[in-house]
C-alpha cells in the first residue's frame, strides 16, 4: 500500500481518469475525497470505492465556482483531519463549440478557461494552506499535449491547457522548499467520456490508432498507475516534471 494514511481530493472524480485514479488511491491505502460537479457520477466513484472497503467522501463540486471549492476543501478537513495529495483533473472540452480564435464565444471561451485552468489554481489556492500546515504534499495537475502544441480548432481547450503547464511549473518553485511537490502527467488519447461523440464514429476512432505506437487508444486505468507514484514518496525528487503516458504517441 503505497499511499496508506494519505488522504487525496481527486477533482473531476466521478468518470474517466479522475474515476480511474480516485479507485486506484483507495486501493493504495488513500482516503479519497471525490469532488465532482455531478452528483450522480461523484456518488458512484465514492460508493465503489465504499464497496470495495475503502474510504471515501463525494463533494458536489463545481472547481470553477470559488465558494464551493474552499468548501470542499473545508469538508475534506473535518471529514478526514489534513489533505496530503491534489489531483487537479477535473476539465471540459466543448467539442462543437470550441473552434479557431475569432469564431469562439466569450462564453465557450470563458467556460473553458474557468474550468481548465482557473479550477486548478482554486483548487490548489484552497488546499496549498493545509498541506503547509502539515509539512508537505504532491499536487499533480492532469495535463495534455494540447497545451504544449496548440492543436486546430480547440483554441480554448488549447490555451488552457498551456496554462496549466505555466501555473505547474511556477507552483512547483514556489512551493519547492515546503514539500509540496507539483508535477505534471500528459495522457495521451483516452478511451473516455470527454471523446465519447468523437470515438462513436468508428472512423474517428481508426484514424487515431496509427498514430499511437502502442497501436490502441489509451484507456482511463493506464493513467492512475503514474499518478500513484507521483502521489507517493517514491517520487520524492520529482518536482516541476512532465510525465507522458500516452503509449509512444509523442514519438510522431
Ligand atoms: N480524454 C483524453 O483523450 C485526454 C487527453 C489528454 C488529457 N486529458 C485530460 O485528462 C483529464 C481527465 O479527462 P477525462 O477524459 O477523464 O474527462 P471526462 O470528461 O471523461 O471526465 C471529467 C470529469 O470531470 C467532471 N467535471 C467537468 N467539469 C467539472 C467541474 N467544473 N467541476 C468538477 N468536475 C467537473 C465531469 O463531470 C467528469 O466526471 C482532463 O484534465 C483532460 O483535459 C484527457
């Protein structure tokens, strides 16, 4: 158990990765603080891992939304006393709407930026303060390669996701010297609910798999075994990192 004693608030936590590592740090001993927009998908995350034995609070969460963050962060602490790891996950791509830069719309703009970026630094803004308290603690921040490259027709998507490598990097400095370690890993493309639409056409999906070395898409369980060891002490000298999981696709 690598992760035993530790408690983690996993954001975007009902569905894909964020599902998919919030499982895995209760398998590793962690108690799991899921805090997700919808109630229904951050119930079933948390009742699973209830199920399974582990322990587990759902917080309704929308990361985007100040009040509610600061609350969730308050609720993780009375329920489970400190907070040692944040996974800043929780992110939206607004497929038909996000587009090329002078046909975006303020709102499509600023949802996403609220979302993907503007959520992580709450996020961390209202956390960072209990893992000072106590010493130390891992952020890690669910990137992408969008923000490293800017890819067509997802300009929002694209700008915040450059963001969140900015905001790690210059969290990873500033909190080096109080333990809290903050890294980054880049999943390649998933197999989850933010690409369903795209991946129900059976086209779609061909067309990216011979881009991938590994020759399949990337599935939500392949991410949670870096996020572990980033959340645990076997990483100890990782700070300000980029961690690719994406099965070679960088590669091309
Ligand atoms: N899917 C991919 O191919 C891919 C590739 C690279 C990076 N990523 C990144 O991985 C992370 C997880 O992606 P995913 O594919 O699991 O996404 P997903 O859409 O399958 O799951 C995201 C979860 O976050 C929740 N959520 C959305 N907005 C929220 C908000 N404002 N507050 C709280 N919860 C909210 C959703 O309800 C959902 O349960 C994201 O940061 C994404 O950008 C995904």
């Amino acid at each position: 158990m690598q992760l035993k004693d530790k408690v983690a608030i996993v954001t975007g936590g009902g569905a894909g990765v964020g599902q998919a590592i919030a499982i895995r740090y209760a398998e590793e001993g962690a108690r799991v603080v899921v805090a997700e927009i919808l109630s229904a998908r951050g119930k079933s995350t948390a009742d699973a891992i209830q199920k399974a034995g582990g322990e587990a609070l759902f917080v309704q969460t929308d990361v985007s939304a100040e009040e509610q963050v600061k609350e969730m962060a308050q609720a993780a602490i009375r329920k489970f006393g400190h907070i040692d790891i944040l996974v800043n996950n929780a992110a939206i791509l607004l497929i038909n709407e996000d587009t090329r830069a002078h046909e975006l719309t303020t709102d499509t703009w600023d949802r996403t930026i609220n979302t993907n970026l503007r959520g992580y630094w709450l996020c961390a803004k209202y956390t960072i303060p209990y893992m000072l308290q106590k010493g130390g603690g891992s952020i890690i921040f669910i990137a992408s390669r969008t923000g490293m490259r800017g890819f067509a027709r997802i300009a929002a998507y694209s700008a915040s996701k450059g963001g969140v490598f900015a905001l790690m990097r210059s969290m990873a400095s500033d909190y080096a010297r109080d333990g809290i370690r903050v890294n980054a890993i880049v999943p390649g493309t998933l197999d989850t609910p933010m690409n369903a639409e795209e991946f129900s056409d059976p086209e779609a999906r061909n067309k990216y798999i011979p881009r991938i070395p590994a020759g399949r898409l990337g599935v939500a369980t392949d991410i949670a075994g870096m996020a572990v060891f980033l959340a645990s002490e076997e990483s100890s000298f990782c700070i300000g990192g980029v961690y690719l999981v994406d099965g070679g696709a960088d590669l091309g």
